[in-house]
C-alpha cells in the first residue's frame, strides 16, 4: 500500500497481507537535514573500492555506500521500526535473534541496480555488515546467518525531478497458464524526498539507472533489512 505517513495506521496494516509499504512524507527536512549533515562527514567508499562487492552488479555504475554512525543509527531505528514490522518479523519461528544492517547510499548520474530479489550473498557479498541492536548500538562483527525479512529504504536528498531517473521498480513474480514465472512492474516509486519504501524479501527490485539529466544532483538514501537468525 501507498500513504501519507501521518494518514498510515501501523496497527491496521501487515506485511502478510500486504508485502509492501510506501510512507511519503516519512522524514522532515529538519529529519533529513540530520541525516544529510552527517552523510557529509561520512567515510565513503565507491563500489568500485569495496573488493566484497566490486565484482557484483556489472554495468551498474559506481554508486558511493557509507557506514550510519551510531547517533543517527539510533535516530533512524527509533522512527523507522513501526509497530508492523516487529509484528512480522516475530511471526518466524524459533528465533534465536534479530539483527538489522543498514548503511547510507549515494547515486549519481549513470548508477543504477540491477534485478536482484535480496537472497543469497550475491548483494552483500562476504562482507560483514555493520550491525546495530534494537537501541542501536553497534554490535560486535560477529560472523552470523541470517535472512533478510524487511528491505527498507528512504531518500534523504532535498530535491529530484522525474526526469532524473532512480525510481525504484518492484516486481511480482507471478506464474503465468504456461506454468512459467513472469515478473511484473507492481511498483514503480520516484525517489521522493523524505518517502520510505518497506517490503518483505525475497522480492525482486532494481533501482533504474540516474539520468544525465539529474546533473550534480545525488540520490541520497539509507537502504538495508531487518533480519533474523534462527536456532537449527
Ligand atoms: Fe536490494
């Protein structure tokens, strides 16, 4: 479903009915300015320079990814963990525990993303990813596996056009008469400033490819899953 965030009622919403949710207006610009503020003092590194993931996603440009420090961690997982996501995620059995990872990305002109459905290593690669708690502090880079449940991701720049490109395609893997399995556009999202976009994986995504259009103009996010492993 698709809603103002101040129209959204988490109670009345779930994930098993609905596998995708996207809250406009989720993040003020006094919101955004944080997170925008501290992605400036960011460490932050190219794909291209990043040996776990270089190999991945050929032709897919060479967007930036930086680490969330603990502050705005904390700030991003205070507001982002509604009520429906805990519902979900604690419907899986026998948990052992629960991990979030999220980071901040930037897209510039010719960076895209292509089709993945967010299963298996292919994303994330052997890398480990730096995680937080539920109070958002860092934990230790212990080795672990787990699924990704949620996929979140939010737009944190301050303006884009839709000629700019960077929308975010979701699709429906629907089997066909012929018994074979299709996917179908059921999203299509502009990067919308201060929107957020939440949907259970495995689901197939990509991010279309920024337009030379958008100039210097950066699509700014903060993307990632809430996760959880489990006891044999
Ligand atoms: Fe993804």
């Amino acid at each position: 479903m698709k809603a103002r965030f101040k129209e959204f009622n988490s109670k009345k919403f779930s994930f098993h009915n609905d596998p995708v949710l996207v809250l406009e207006d989720f993040w003020s610009k006094e919101d955004r300015d944080i997170f925008q503020a501290a992605m400036d003092k960011c460490e932050w590194k190219r794909r291209s320079e990043i040996p776990e993931v270089s190999g991945t996603f050929p032709g897919c440009g060479d967007w930036s990814k930086a680490e969330i420090a603990q502050s705005e961690a904390s700030f991003l997982l205070d507001r982002v963990t509604l009520p429906c996501i805990p519902d979900f995620i604690e419907s899986f059995p026998r948990i052992k525990q629960r991990h979030m990872s999220f980071s901040y990305y930037s897209y510039g002109v010719g960076d895209c993303l292509s089709t993945h459905d967010d299963i298996g290593e292919q994303y994330a690669g052997t890398q480990k990813p730096k995680q937080v708690d539920e109070g958002g502090r860092e934990r230790s880079q212990q080795p672990f596996s787990a699924l990704r449940r949620i996929a979140m991701v939010c737009y944190l720049h301050n303006e884009w056009d839709h000629d700019w490109g960077g929308e975010l395609i979701i699709y429906d893997n629907r089997k066909g008469k012929d018994g074979q399995r299709r996917l179908e556009v059921s999203y299509c999202l502009e990067p919308k400033p201060g929107s957020i976009v939440f949907f259970t994986v495995p689901r197939f995504h990509r991010v279309c490819r920024v337009d030379p259009l958008a100039n210097d103009h950066q699509r700014l996010s903060i993307g990632g899953w809430f996760m959880t492993e489990h006891f044999p």
